[in-house]
C-alpha cells in the first residue's frame, strides 16, 4: 500500500492500532495477530522513520 497520500497521523494511528493488537494477544491465550501483521507494522515503521516520525517499537507476544 502507497502511503504517500496518508497524513503523518493516519500513519502513527495504523502503527499504534497493530500495537493495541499485539497487546491484546499477549493479555490473551489466543493469537490472532499474525505475521499479515507483523509485515505491515514493519512497513508502517519504515514509513515513520521516512518521515522523520518517531515511534516506539511493538513488542510482539511470544509465540506459544
């Protein structure tokens, strides 16, 4: 997905909505954030550092 055309608070809202569900997995014995996921946040991360963004990484649940 092209994220020219995105604001710079469209962009942290995507990274930090992937963020509130990585928390929900790990508070939770199911997983339902996978690496669609991870994949996207990692391009949302890409485009904050582009930009001059700042933002604080994910901490991804472990896997069981």
């Amino acid at each position: 997905m092209p994220f020219e055309n995105l604001s710079d608070y469209f962009i942290m809202r995507m990274y930090e909505n992937i963020r509130d569900q990585a928390l929900a997995d790990a508070r939770s014995a199911v997983r339902l954030v996978g690496e669609p996921a991870r994949s996207r946040a990692e391009e949302l991360r890409q485009e904050i550092e582009r930009r001059g963004l700042f933002c604080t990484p994910i901490t991804w649940p472990e896997e069981v």
